[in-house]
C-alpha cells in the first residue's frame, strides 16, 4: 500500500498549505532541539500528508484523540502509514495511552504492534569501524 499512500500526496500546493508545512517543519526541529514540548505539539501538524493518508489508517482519528486524551506531545503518521508514533513526556501518560488504544483496537478485532522508544539526546556517534 506504500505506492497508494504516496500517490494521495498533492504534486502541488498552494502558498498557504507550502508555508504552514514548511513552517512547522523548521518548529519542529527547534522544538525537538530545546525540548519545547508545546511548540513541538504545534509544529508536528502535518498539512500535506496526513490529510490525505489518515483515512487509510482504521483508528486513526480514534488513536489521536486517545493519545492527546493522555497529554501526548505530539502524534502522526509514520512514513507512509499505517504505522503511526505518538510522543510523550511522562511515562505513566503512555501506560494509560497504551491501554486504551489496545482497547480499541481489540474492539475493532484488529491486530496491533506497540512499540516504546526513548529520543536519542546524544545525536549521531560511529561505534566501529
């Protein structure tokens, strides 16, 4: 389905839509960079894919009001779906994020993988050669 999701991708913007993305993408970056997690819960807005690629994921809208239900810092599509990530600040938010997403998707009879991952604060290193 990735040459699906790719190709639901606008070949053009308008001004508005360009700006606003490409806007929340320099957003992002600094808020990654300071740990401002309010610009970050602004800034991962996504104007270009998400609009068009979050119908082809069952519980999309559903997750997403789950995650920022439990206080998510931020929550979009991985790639070209249908993997999405949500970020957090606290771990006793993911717990209880994590308990009702599998709820819902078990409502649904839908498999689901959950994986937890911490940020890499350190940035690139070589560890052989």
């Amino acid at each position: 389905k990735t040459a699906e999701s790719k190709a639901l991708i606008p070949k053009v913007l308008d001004i508005k839509t360009a700006r606003d993305q490409w806007s929340n993408v320099a957003g992002l970056i600094h808020a990654l960079h300071t740990a401002d997690y309010e610009l970050l819960k602004q800034s991962i807005v996504d104007y270009v894919a998400e609009p068009v690629r979050s119908g082809m994921i069952p519980g999309y809208d559903e997750v997403k009001k789950i995650v920022f239900d439990h206080s998510a810092v931020g929550f979009n599509i991985s790639g070209s779906g249908p993997s999405m990530f949500a970020l957090f600040n606290d771990d006793h938010k993911i717990a209880a994020a994590e308990k009702d997403i599998k709820k819902l998707y078990q409502s649904k009879k839908l498999n689901l993988i959950l994986h937890r991952a911490k940020l890499n604060n350190e940035g690139c290193q070589v560890i052989g050669l």
